[in-house]
C-alpha cells in the first residue's frame, strides 16, 4: 500500500486540449506541450502554483460540465468625483484592459451605470474585449458581465474602487460530477488540494459538500466584496457567510481583489511542499502578489468570515489568518488527514508482511507489542 501525497494539488479547468479526465505535470511549461498558451488561465494558475519552487508536480483535471461565467457590477455611491474602474483580462490574451467612470453632477447610479457600460463596450476587440466576446448589460441598479458564448473560459478582473461592488454569480453545472469522474479514473485521486479555475459561490459551495466528505481540502480565492463589506451573521448568504455558517472544515478560501494574481495558489505553492504537521498557514511569504489594502473594519470582517487574505506589516507581506471556512486551522487539518492516512498504511504493511514471513500477528504480549510499536513510530 502507498501513502497518500498530501502536497498534490490539482486545477480543475474547462478544456479541449484532450480526452483524458486529467494529467499530472512537472512545470507550468509543459502545459504548452498540450496546447495551452502562457496567457491561458491554466498557465497563470500553474505558474502561481509553481511560485514557491517547491512544488514538484501538479494535476490538471478535465471539467466537461462547463460553466458560464456571469460577474455583477454594483455602484454605491453618486458622490461627485467618485472614480469607477474595472479592469478586465480575456482569457487567451496578453493584456488587460480599464474601463473607467467618474461621477458627475447630477448623477444617479442608472446614469452611472450607463457610463461604466459605454467604457466597458469600448474596450478592445485585440485584446479579446470588444462586446462580441463580453457581453454588458445594464440592469439599471448594475451591470452584468457574461461571456457570448457558453465557452468555459474565464474572464479576470481587478476593482480597486470599494464603491464598485463585484460578485460571482456563474452557476454550477455540475461540478460534483466531474470530481467525482476525475476521481473515478485510474490515478485520478492522487491530490490532496483542489483549485478551480472559476470560484464562484455556486461552485465552490457545490464543490465543498463533496469534499467535506474526502481527506481532502478545497481552496478557492474570490474578490467578491461582501467577503470583506459585511461581517459573519448566522443566516449570511455570501459565499465565505455561506461556508462558515456550514462549518466545513475543508473549505479554505481568500479574498483577493485581483483574480490575475491567484493568491492563495501562491500561498499554496509554500504550504503544500513542508511535511504534514510542521507548517504553519499564517506568516507564509507568497511571491508576486501584493496586500490588500483594507480598512480596519474589513480586516475584522473578513476575519468574522474566517478568510484568508494577503496583508502588509512592519514591511513584510504575509498571508493571514490560515483558516479554514470553519475556523479550524489548515495546518491541523492536513496534518489530521496524513496522520490518519499513515497509521492506516503502516498498521496495514505491519499484517500484510507479517502474513507472509510469519503467517500472522499473535494475540499476544509480542505481538501487542508489535502493534503498538508500529503504532508508536507513526506518531
């Protein structure tokens, strides 16, 4: 019997590149082999993930339930000045794109949402951007953004301006069955990490009903606003509200207000590769992304919610707090899950060989002592 590899993680993306359910990789390079690009999500994810150098391999797995991408803009504030942003990266391009709005006199959130929608509209058809690949529309009260067509790939955004509210309302097609298709396939339970490349609320609570039930964890990095505007209250419907008001576990999510950054893949890319048991989740170091800038009252938020994020102190930039959903501590988690997994496989190897030099393990004080030694050098 073989140990589990509690530093496998695997990306879960839409794709065409081939059939097969999933494939393990050494280097976000090898991705190209298959088809991909470098300005294709799986490759930024990869690369975030490989950002610590001490991931040795990862696992892309096949979603063939595709998603439809639909992300909601909300102004909140008329206040003359009052500069709305949002910066957008289509999948399979180089550069991102901003589309801007100011406040004038007289202003109302339906006229603002109409300005924001001309900037958006007049972004770039070279950069992938143009209104025959993103579809705005105006709600009036919001915008919402959706892909033409249902592709499965994923835009990035970027919303600097707290007074624009951004959430993630793409709906789950049918996540839980392609995990457990993955899962199904030879080789396809190897991860101990799952990240998907679209994290919206519908899919990662989907998702993490199916993992609260595996010695396995679910990461998901989000830059919905209500993660860090509202404080947790029993009942809350956001997706970090959502999450730790179910208590899971195993559910561990960040909030970024960047998705071309994919911080918490950074974080991973130090945590997976220590040894179970030895880690800690908070104080980790990532690279290539910056903190967030927040207020004191979104720093107590987002810790209410029990979510990771990416903050500035004395100079050093360190992920905190190094939850899961259900305030449990990700380092007690995995480091529970590899202890389990290894006292069940060495007490298993202890009988399988003793059945075949010694027929067996007699009830007895030698044998008892046997056992507990086992037991003993797994601990």
């Amino acid at each position: 019997p073989e140990k589990k590899g509690y530093g496998v993680a695997m990306i879960l993306t839409t794709h065409s590149k081939y059939v097969d359910r999933h494939r393990t990789y050494s280097q976000a390079d090898d991705l190209l082999d298959d088809g991909w690009t470098v300005d294709d999500l799986v490759y930024e994810q990869a690369t975030a993930l490989l950002s610590g150098g001490g991931v040795d391999s990862f696992m892309v797995g096949k979603r063939n339930n595709v998603p439809l991408q639909s992300v909601r803009l909300t102004p909140t504030s008329t206040v003359v000045g009052t500069v709305y942003s949002i910066t957008i990266k289509a999948p399979g391009f180089a550069s991102a794109e901003t589309a801007s709005y100011t406040v004038v006199a007289l202003d109302t959130v339906a006229t603002i949402c109409d300005g924001l929608k001309i900037a958006i509209d007049l972004l770039t058809a070279g950069n992938g951007l143009s209104s025959a690949n993103l579809l705005c529309t105006d709600g009036t009260t919001h915008l919402d953004l959706t892909p033409v067509a249902v592709t499965g790939k994923v835009f990035r955004y970027s919303a600097p301006n707290d007074a624009l509210t951004f959430e993630d309302r793409t709906a789950d097609p049918g996540i839980v069955a392609d995990i457990a298709a993955i899962r199904a396939t030879p080789g396809g339970d190897a991860w101990w990490a799952l990240y998907c490349e679209s994290n919206s609320k519908a899919e990662i609570v989907a998702a993490a009903a199916t993992i609260e039930t595996l010695e396995k964890a679910l990461f998901y990095t989000s830059m919905d606003t209500n993660m860090k505007s509202t404080a947790y209250a029993p009942g809350g419907t956001g997706i970090a509200a959502t999450l730790k008001g179910l208590s899971y576990n195993r559910t561990i999510g960040c909030y970024c207000s960047d998705q071309t950054k994919h911080a918490y893949l950074r974080v991973m890319s130090l945590g997976l590769p220590k040894d179970p048991g030895t880690e800690s989740w908070k104080y980790l170091r990532p690279v290539g992304v910056s903190a967030e800038v927040l207020s004191t009252n979104e720093v107590t938020n987002l810790l209410s919610n029990n979510v990771n994020f990416i903050v500035d102190r004395a100079d050093v930039t360190f992920a905190m707090p190094g939850v899961a959903a259900s305030g449990e501590w990700i380092d007690t988690v995995r480091g529970n899950d590899w202890f389990i997994n290894s006292l069940e496989v060495d007490v298993l190897t202890m009988f399988l060989n003793a059945t075949s030099t010694l027929g067996k393990i007699p009830f007895t004080a030698n044998g008892i002592a046997l056992v507990k030694k086992t037991v003993l050098a797994t601990c």
